[in-house]
C-alpha cells in the first residue's frame, strides 16, 4: 500500500488535469487521503470514497463504497475506476488484490 500511495504522490498533476469517461477515474480511500486529493486540486478526478470522507463537500456527495476496512469488491469493480488511493488500514486484502 505504501507503495501505491507513494507512486501516485510522485505522479505528475497534468496527468490526472481532466476526468474523462476512460481516464483519472480515483477513489479515495480514508478522510485523510481524500482531503489531501482535494487540497491539491485533484478533486475533479475522486468518482467515489468510503463512508467516512465527509469533507470538503463534494466529496460527501459522491458515492460512498462503505467502510475502508471491509470494502467489497463489487462495489469497487462497478466503478470502472483507473486508480485506488488509501492507507494501509483499508481492506480486506483480498479485495485489494
């Protein structure tokens, strides 16, 4: 997970500068992560988080894929998502995987 969190911090912000259908489709994963999402500007790239990340306000708006550590995997695979930013404490792994 550290590894994950750390290669999309080390990504360049162009690169995730527009949502499209096929492209920049985030969840965030824990109030934390997605605040940090945001503040940097990335918000119009977050399609859903979990139960918890409640601010900024358009966060609380987006679908919610339940409790970061027991996220279901249907859930996650609806999303068509590109990329999944969390902490170690989100699961299950087996999801994950």
């Amino acid at each position: 997970m550290r590894l994950l969190f750390a290669t999309l911090l080390l990504t360049p912000a162009a690169s995730f500068s527009e949502n499209t259908a096929d492209n920049n489709r985030l969840v965030t994963i824990g109030p934390g992560v997605t605040e940090i999402v945001y503040a940097l500007g990335q918000g119009n790239t977050v399609i859903a988080t979990d139960a918890a990340s409640r601010v900024p306000a358009p966060a609380n708006a987006l679908p919610k894929l339940g409790y970061h550590r027991s996220l279901s995997s249907e859930g996650l695979l609806s999303l068509n998502l590109n990329h999944i930013i969390g902490t170690e404490e989100m699961g299950s792994p087996i999801v994950l995987d």
